[in-house]
C-alpha cells in the first residue's frame, strides 16, 4: 500500500486521496512518512519481507508474490534515495549468497531452496536502475532522476560531507566527554567553525557512532557501538538458515546502514521493528521457550512490564493530545483546550520543551518581562536554537543593558541563519510563506 502511495505521489495523483496520505509535489515520494530516505527503508523492509514469505511459502503461494516485487523496485526507484539504492546493493548481494549457499553446501549433497535462483536476486540491480531510468520520461519534464542524483549529489551547504566535518570538528573540542545529550544542535549554532558551515540547524549527527561521540564523547561510543558489534558477531549471522531469523537479521541490517547516513532510530516505527528485531534473536534457553508455549504461560514480571508499558504509552499520548493544541489554530483545538490554552497545559513531564517554547513564541518582550523572557530563551537555545528564539534572546538582552551579548548573539545568528538575518533587519517576518 505504501508503495503504491510513493508512486501515485510521484505521479502527481495523491491530492484525492488527502488527509488520508499527503500530497506532495510532482516527482517526490514517500508515501505516508516523513521523507524519501524513510520511505526507502520501509520498501526495502518489504523486499527482505517478501523474501522471507518466498521462503516459507509453497510453489503456487510464490507466483502471488511476482507482481509484488516489480512494484517495490518501482517505489524504491521512485523515492529517488541513495539510501535505499544502497539497501538494495546489500539485499541483493547477501541473498545472493545465500541463495548460492542453499544450492551449494559444504557438507556435499543438495538442501531444499527456499530463495530465488541467484542469478534472479542479482538482477533485481539492473531491474532498479531500468525502473530509475522509466519513471521520469513517464513524468515528463522537471522531475529530479535518480541518476541526476547520484551525479550531482546534495548541494555542497547541505551535503553529509560538510555535516560530518562539522561535526568531527566538535568531537575535536570535547572528545571526552561529549556535549551532552541532546545538545547537538545549540553546539552546532555556538560553534564558529574554521571553514565551511552546515547551514541548516543539526539536531542529529546522521550517523549513529559519531551523533554518539559527539554528544556522549569517544569512550561512550565506542563502547556502546562496541557492544552492539561484540553482540552480533557472538550471534554468527552468516550460520543462520532459518528464514525468519534471516529476515530479522535483514530488517536490523537496513536500519542499521540507514543509522549510518540519517536517524531513523529517532522515530517510532523503525524503533518498534529494531525492537522486535532483537527480541525475536536475543538468545533464551529452548527448554523454557517450549515450555512456555506448551503451557501458555506468561510469568508475572513479564505481565507486569506489559501493563506498566501500556500505562506510559497511554500517558504519552494523552499528553501529546494536550500539548499539541498549543500548536494548532483555535478552531482545530479540542474544546477543553480551545482557551487559555498555555495556562491549561504548564505541568507536561515528557513535553516540558515544548511548552515552554510556545510561551517564549506567544511573549513580547519588554522592560517588565525582559529578565523572564531572557532566561526562558537561554534555556531553549539549547532545545532549539532557531531564529525565532535568538530573536527574543536579543531583544531581551538589549533590555536589560547587556549589549556586548547582544552583539554577540547577532553575530551568531547572522552566521547560522544569514537569511533570516537579514529579514530580521529589515522588520520582515522571519518565516517566508512562500517557502
């Protein structure tokens, strides 16, 4: 379903289809999450799942699966990502060995083939780069190709390379240590940078071993990336025959190279599968395991942890609900929120953040406030330094008489955000709607 969403949205069909998936411009596909890259990992998630069901399915339940992996090669070529061409590289190559394996095994005579001739998984490369090639000439004129992609690249303000030199350059500056968690993005804007400067603002590293030394320093990230790999490696991957452990290890192996050019492990649905994932493979005693399923037994501490996580999972979307009012017009509000919304929602546990950011936003600032205003916009450069609050950071400054700050902030925010800087100046708002 997602796949046929990606390809009606690069298409320019989805507008029917609002608010049930969105709708975005001509060439751009990523069915209902957030971004290409997402939408890439998620059909690449589908191809290892459909792999699994080749392998365990009959002879007449495989030909159900033909039509299907046309169609994920087309969604996959149409989200343009260069993630997900990687993905596929990966997907292709291990199953081809596998595959070989299978029809080829050390211990001499033939096993039953549960996965596609090899020669069938490596020509789903050369079907992805036809599919690439197709689909613009069938948009037709304007829409970005994939292969525009590869040889261009990102522009060279937004590009990983620059991201992660930058980065690079802060793990420098406290290699111990780190900043601290969630501190990325106010290091990023305090930071004046030698050469070259990410432009937008960096809340994520987007590789998972340097956002960890960056934030946590180099003995954390070495240990917990050190871990992880110590694990995997004591669990022999490549002994693996069962096709549902493969297909776990698949759906770890295509997040974990998406962590190593984004941060899908900061979003729910890829966290709930790298979840899963480790519980389906994490190593137990196959007495209990049986025992267990004999009995249909579920032990007290399990029961309990479940009930407790049923309990979190119901706060936090309560006090999501509430929250998110703030940031919704006053006719969209729930009607227990619709007035004085701020004062209604002050004590959030999980979105304390978020709160305080919509009081600074919906704050002017003056002599009588200036003190509150100004030690509300210190705290929240550090949850999130965009213009709006450096703006009020200023201001507030100039206020109390504390010009040399001022001047300092301004020249921060003129490096970081020349744009918005300059629409700052002149008494512009600093969010253009045209963009």
């Amino acid at each position: 379903m997602s796949a046929l969403l990606g390809l009606l949205q690069y298409y320019g069909l989805a507008a029917p289809l609002v608010p049930w998936t969105t709708a975005p411009d001509l060439g751009q596909a990523y069915g209902n999450l957030r971004q290409r890259n997402q939408f890439a990992t998620l059909i690449s998630m589908a191809l290892i799942a459909a792999l699994w069901l080749y392998g365990k399915s009959g002879r007449r339940a495989r030909f159900t699966l033909v039509p299907g992996i046309p169609l994920l090669l087309l969604a996959l070529a149409a989200s343009t990502s260069r993630t997900g061409l990687l993905q596929l590289l990966l997907i292709s190559g291990i199953s081809t060995w596998l595959a070989w394996r299978e029809r080829h095994p050390r211990a001499g005579g033939r096993t039953s083939t549960r996965l596609p001739s090899p020669w069938a998984l490596l020509a789903l490369i050369p079907a992805y780069f036809l599919a690439a090639w197709l689909l613009p000439l069938v948009a037709g004129s304007g829409v970005e190709a994939m292969m525009h992609r590869l040889r261009e690249g990102a522009p060279a303000a937004h590009s990983r390379l620059l991201l992660w030199g930058n980065v690079l350059e802060l793990i420098a500056q406290r290699p111990w240590t780190g900043w601290g968690w969630g501190e990325l993005s106010f290091a990023h804007y305090s930071t004046l940078y030698q050469g070259p400067r990410f432009v937008e603002i960096l809340d994520n590293a987007h590789n998972l071993p340097l956002h960890l030394a960056v934030e946590l320093g180099i003995p954390a990230a070495l240990l917990i990336c050190g871990g992880f790999a110590w694990l995997v490696l004591a669990a022999r991957p490549w002994r693996e025959s069962d096709p549902a452990r493969l297909m776990a290890w698949g759906l770890l192996g295509v997040i974990v190279l998406h962590s190593l050019l984004e941060y899908p492990l900061w979003y729910g649905p890829f966290q709930l599968v790298f979840g899963l994932c480790l519980g389906f493979l994490w190593p137990s005693s196959p007495s209990k395991a049986a025992l267990a399923m004999r009995d249909r037994t579920i032990s007290a501490p399990s029961l309990a942890a479940a009930l407790a996580l049923i309990a979190i999972v119901g706060y936090a979307a309560w006090d999501y609900t509430r929250i998110s009012q703030l940031y919704l017009a006053r006719e969209e509000r729930l009607p227990a929120w619709r007035d004085d919304t701020l004062a209604k929602v002050q004590d959030s546990w999980l979105f304390a953040n978020q709160v305080k950011f919509a009081a600074l936003a919906l704050t002017t600032v003056d002599r009588a406030n200036a003190a509150q205003v100004h030690a509300l916009a210190q705290r929240l450069l550090h949850f999130s330094p965009e213009p709006r609050v450096i703006v009020k950071l200023i201001d507030s400054a100039k206020l109390l008489g504390r010009d040399d700050e001022a001047l300092e902030q301004a020249t921060r925010f003129k490096i970081a955000f020349p744009r918005e800087y300059a629409r700052w100046l002149d008494h512009e708002p600093l969010d253009d709607p045209s963009e």
